[in-house]
C-alpha cells in the first residue's frame, strides 16, 4: 500500500496480438489520426469521502478531469489516471470562508498559506460593509490569480462615503439614497453576490434602517443577498437581530447575520434565546442564516465599544468595562503611538500607567487615533458559542487575515473539524464539513462548488480526521494548522505536505442566478 497520498501512474495491462508490419503502421497511423491522447485525469482512491451534504462517510474513490469532479464511487483506474492513494484519509470538499478578510496581503502572498494550510479554497471577501471596486477586482484576479478561489460582496461604506464624503456623521437624505443606489447596481453587474453592511463602523454607523433597507432591496432585486455585521453585537443585539430580519422579511432576500455572537458580559448564556429568535423568523418565511467562528475573543478597533462615539464619556467606560468587556479582555493588537503595549491587554497598560482601567481608556482614545487602535477583546461565552455553532442553518468562518494577533486566520476550520468533533463532540465530522462546503456555498449563494458530486468543482481536501487541529494562539497567531495533507483547488493541488505548491489555480467567483427564498427555506427542513 503507498503512503498517504502519494501519487503513482497507472499503465493498463498491455494485450500483444500479431500483427503484419504494414498492417500495424496503418493502425498505428489510424490511432494517431483519429484518437488524440486523451488529457491525464485523477483518482484519489480509498478514501474516506465525506461528501458536505451532510450524508454518512463512505470508503469510496473521486475521480476530476481537468477542473471538475467527473465521478465518485468505487472506481476502478484507467489509462489516463494519475492515482493518489488517500489511504484512508479523509477527502471532503474544500472549505468556503464565507466571512473573510484574507484578501488583504494576496498581492505579495499570492500562495494563501493561511488559507489552503487550513483546507480553504474560496474565501468571500468584501465584508463589513467594506468591498468595492469588484470589477476591477476580478480583472485583476484573471490577469493574476492567486491559490484560492475569490467571491465578494459590494460594500455600503464605500458607497455612503462616494455620496456623503466628510459629511457621513448623519442620516442620509432620501436624494442621497437614490444617488447610492445605481452604484450599488454597479457593483452587483460586476458580480457581487449582494450587499455587505458593517453597522458598528464608520460610516455605516450613522445610516438610518430605511437607507440600508433600500440598498438591500436593490441587491435583492438584482438576484443578490445581504449580509451584515449587525448594527450591535452587545447592548442593541435584539434590536439589531430585529432588523437584519426586516430587511429579509420586506424585501423578500436571504439575509446572513455575520459572525454571530452574544458579544457581552450580560448576554452570556442566552444562546438558547437568541436560536429560538432565529428559528421563528425562519418559521415565518424570512431566509436567515448566519456564520460563526470557533473563538470567544474578536478583532477590531478600540472605537467599536462606543456606539455614540462618545468617547470622552467616563461614565460610558465604566459601563464598558462592567457590563461588555472587562480590561484583563482587551488586548492591545496594533498601536502605533505605543508599540510597546501591543501584546498586553487595558489592565496591564493600566498599571504600567498608573491609572484606573476605566481612565486608561477614555485617556488612550483622547490620543490622536485613538479610536481606530487594534485590538482583540473577548466577547463570548465558551458555551454561547457552541450551541450557535450547532445552530442548522450556522456555516463556519474564520473572519480573519493572515496576519494580527488573533489566531481565527490561521486556525478556524482544523479547530472545529478537529477538536470541536474530537474533544467537543458538538457534533459528526460529517455535519463538521457540511458547515464548512455545502452550507457555506448555499448560505452565500455561490453554485457548483461545496460537494464532492460529479459536475461541481475540482475544489478538495484530504486531511486526517485524527490529527487534524490549529496551532495558532495568541502567542503564536500565525502557527501552521496540521493534519491537512493536499489541497486541490479547481483540480490543481495548490498546497501537499504542509507546503504550498506555487501553482495559481484559484478564480474569481461572481454571482449566478439564485434560487428563491422559498426555495431557500425549504432546502434546509
């Protein structure tokens, strides 16, 4: 038996008959003329195949044919086989990162080591009410691909900040909505697979539930979705799950909650309430899903802890520190004036400075951009983000980059795919897949891609269900995950033996039609 995944070639075996010389040329010449060697094809035989549909795994071959699976089953080699013994090892679809921020450094680091080390294949960028600019994007993605398929949402900051400029601190006028709207319509023509918010930022921050409302609709009308980082993941949170619903509900679209969490100290142990919200809209007919990842800490700007920007507000730091997150929480990740209180978390830099927590922090967002310093803070109860994470309709993602403090852009899918069905038991490694292949793609509307099914995408993953696990922590954000042993991506293996290949086979994805929301609802009872 070859070791796990090593890659021989078949030779079929060889029938001699006799034949006279003139007549063997004439065949010869016959072959030659009439049947062209055929394209090499590949069968990764014997391996556990765990198809992300949720389906039981099955001892069981694959077999792809330039960027497409052409067969799955017990397959038997052919001529233009080129055979990859999996051993046993367990072959799934590639993983979908439908919230990511992987995008930023793929210019200098075209390879995606964060990603395709992990089993990533296509990541969904734009997030956060952050994409724009997607059909230059794509012209860029063909003219120089990277490792790692790319589909992206269009993003409402860009587009407020194109209409309102410095004058974004305010509702918008209903004339400025229209004036965003054939913008939006622009980027949705170039692909986008809908409309991205983030509601706790600048300058979404300002917008009124009526213009995001509207600009939804415009991505609804154009066969797309929305997603959103929701208006409040803390104090608002019912109120901002209230709203992501309405827009599903009034304009009839998928709507994806991004990253969900209880994301503060007086929410924590209220999954139960939170799914029960989630399950009755979907009861009533609205489209919701959402995407979580496998940490109780997140990644931002000191800023997003005021949502009236009041940041002077002592009383509001207190109410901070007792009731969202406490200072030995809050981690400082990027800070230019200071760089040497990166690494160390608002208690200790309150003691290195000799003052309160609470003054500490409105002292350091008095400084000049202050707001905008990294951090990474802990927002979530261990047990809160289990039970979302075994909420049905929840995709994994890793909301990360590869680079920072925090370890979710190195580690997010071995951790669940590993230890969370390992250790955790929060569920089979069967529905730990479906939540990363075909539950991504369906949640995000990407087709074809998602499921190890004859006619979809060449987009693989064999990895070892026994070892697989992250190794990147806080110390250590950009540790290399293991037990993921090859990676294809639209046929090509981009990354063998915990190293990537050099080979650029990732496209970009743009919006096909869409099914209905009925349709949407129903696929998944």
């Amino acid at each position: 038996m070859c070791s796990a995944g090593h890659t021989t070639g078949y030779t079929p075996p060889i029938v001699t008959r006799r034949l006279s010389l003139p007549l063997l040329a004439l065949v010869v010449t016959s072959v030659w003329a009439l049947e062209p060697q055929q394209p090499p094809t590949t069968l990764i035989r014997h391996a556990l195949v765990i198809d992300g549909t949720g389906a039981a795994p099955t001892r069981g071959d694959v077999r792809v044919s330039g960027d497409r699976i052409v067969a799955v089953g017990n397959l038997s080699p052919i001529a233009t086989d080129v055979v990859v013994e999996a051993d046993g090892l367990a072959l799934a679809p590639g993983f979908i990162d439908t919230h990511s921020h992987h995008d930023r450094g793929l210019t200098t680091a075209p390879e995606a080591l964060a990603m395709v080390s992990q089993g990533v294949t296509t990541i969904v960028v734009g997030q956060d009410g952050g994409g724009s600019g997607l059909a230059a994007m794509f012209e860029r993605l063909e003219k120089s691909p990277v490792s790692v398929n790319v589909a992206s949402y269009a993003g409402h900051g860009p587009i407020r900040s194109r209409v309102m400029g410095e004058d974004f601190k305010r509702k918008a006028t209903p004339a400025e909505v229209e004036r965003m709207k054939p913008l939006l319509k622009a980027e949705m023509d170039a692909g986008a697979l809908g409309l991205s918010t983030g509601l706790e930022y600048d300058p979404g921050i300002y917008s009124d539930p009526s213009e995001v409302l509207a600009l939804a609709k415009v991505a609804g009308d154009a066969g797309g979705r929305y997603i959103s980082h929701v208006r409040s993941e803390d104090r608002d949170f019912w109120q901002a799950i209230d709203e992501i619903i309405a827009i599903g509900r009034v304009n009839k679209m998928p709507v994806q909650i991004s990253h969900i969490k209880l994301g503060m100290l007086d929410l924590w142990g209220q999954a139960g309430k939170a799914i029960a919200v989630l399950d009755k809209a979907r009861a009533s007919g609205v489209a919701l899903t959402a995407d979580i990842y496998p940490y109780t800490y997140w990644q931002s700007n000191l800023g997003v802890f005021y949502p009236k920007r009041n940041f002077a507000d002592a009383a509001e730091a207190q109410f901070i520190l007792a009731h969202v997150t406490n200072a030995d929480g809050i981690i400082f990740n990027r800070f230019t004036r200071h760089p040497e209180y990166e690494g160390k978390t608002l208690q200790q830099v309150a003691a290195m400075r000799g003052t309160p927590d609470a003054k500490t922090l409105t002292d350091l967002l008095a400084e000049p951009g202050g707001e905008d310093v990294g951090i990474v803070a802990r927002g979530m109860a261990d047990a809160d983000v289990e039970r979302l994470m075994q909420w049905p309709l929840a995709n994994v993602c890793s909301d990360g980059q590869s680079t920072g403090l925090h370890p979710r852009g190195f580690g997010s899918f071995p951790k669940v795919v590993g230890p969370f069905v390992r250790d955790r038991k929060l569920f089979p490694i069967e529905e730990a897949v479906r939540k990363m292949t075909s539950l991504a793609a369906a949640n995000v509307g990407i087709v074809n891609r998602g499921r190890l099914t004859p006619g979809y995408f060449a987009d693989l993953v064999l990895f070892n269900p026994a070892t697989i696990a992250d190794r990147a922590d806080f110390g250590k954000a950009q540790a290399q995950a293991v037990g993921v042993h090859t990676v294809w991506v639209n046929g090509q293996v981009v990354f063998r033996d915990a190293k990537t290949t050099g080979a650029y086979a990732g496209r970009p994805i743009r919006r096909e039609k869409a099914p209905s929301v009925a349709q949407l609802i129903l696929s998944v009872r």
